[in-house]
C-alpha cells in the first residue's frame, strides 16, 4: 500500500518493500537514489575497466575542463558531482597513475598548490569519451526529448531549491528551540 492507494509502487516493488512508503515525497526521493544508483552502472563498469572510479573520472574531467591553468584542490572538491571528502587522495591516486600532476601557483602565490590534467589523463579520458557517452545514451533510451528536458528541468529546480528548503527548516528548528527555552 503507498500513500496513493493500494498498489505498491514501483520502487516498493524494486526494493522488495511490503510497508507503505510514509509519503509521496518519501518515495520521490527513493526513487531518485535508486534511479541514480541504476544509471550509474553501467558507466562505473566502463570506468571500472581502465582501473578508475566514478569520483577519479569526475576530478579528471573537472581537470580537462580547467585547462592549463589548473585548480587548487578545494575547487575541485566544490565541483564534484558527489561529495568526496578524501579529495586529496583521490588526486593523489591519479597522480600515482600519471593522470594528474601537482605544481606551486605562480610567484604571486607560491603557498597554492594546483593540480592539472596530465597527457595521459588527457588520452584516457578521449578513450572513455565515446564509451561513456554510449554507456549514457543507453541509459536514457528510453525517454524522447521533451521528456529529457522536463526531467532536466525537474532535477534543476529540486536542485536549486535543495539548500534554501534546508537552510529554512534549520533555522525554523533553531527557532523551535529557543522558543522552548
């Protein structure tokens, strides 16, 4: 039984749930962490075969997009699709593996430390190129166009939205508690 009727759902069914899912909302946001975990499958097994994660293939792209001018180590962790805290190490890995390389900022700043796409990290991310777009392509078949940019415009506004929700229902709360004080 959902909260709209019933049937279950299709994410109750996929997780095997028996218990109503306690709301529409509820079950928005399950679905859309099952969805994502399904979609990213079968790209991590693209990247998985050329020894890179899902979080290392972020921060190479992250570094071609930067150019030759590179990115201290903190904007790339601000530019990650998914939090990585252990950024450090994940440069340091694709550092180890020639992917990557580290230099002191200019004269300016020599206390900065910027990390720049290697040419091997250049000519594995042409190789995976084609192979990630397909792998992508696969995944998203299934949907026409307009429905593409309905969905695109649907995760935009959630995505928007996210952190003033948050904000409001941490300062409603703060507020909650200095009024049972």
């Amino acid at each position: 039984m959902t909260t709209r009727g019933s049937r279950r759902s299709a994410i109750q069914q996929e997780l095997q749930q028996q218990l109503p899912i306690p709301s529409t909302r509820e079950e928005a946001f399950l679905g859309m962490l099952r969805t994502g975990s399904v979609m990213r499958r079968p790209v991590s097994r693209v990247l998985e075969e050329r020894g890179l994660s899902m979080a290392q293939y972020n921060v190479l792209r992250i570094l071609r997009g930067a150019g030759d001018a590179g990115l201290p180590t903190l904007a790339i962790r601000e530019r990650m699709i998914e939090e990585a805290a252990g950024i450090t190490r994940l440069v340091d890995r694709l550092e180890a593996a020639g992917y990557a390389v580290r230099a002191r900022g200019t004269s300016e700043d020599r206390r900065q430390i910027y990390c720049r796409i290697s040419p091997e990290g250049l000519r594995l991310l042409t190789e995976l190129d084609p192979l990630v777009s397909l792998a992508v392509e696969a995944s998203l078949a299934m949907l026409p166009e307009p429905e593409l940019q309905r969905l695109i415009h649907i995760l935009d506004t959630i995505r928007s939205q996210a952190p003033r929700v948050a904000i409001s229902r941490e300062r409603r709360a703060r507020q909650a508690e200095d009024d049972t004080e």
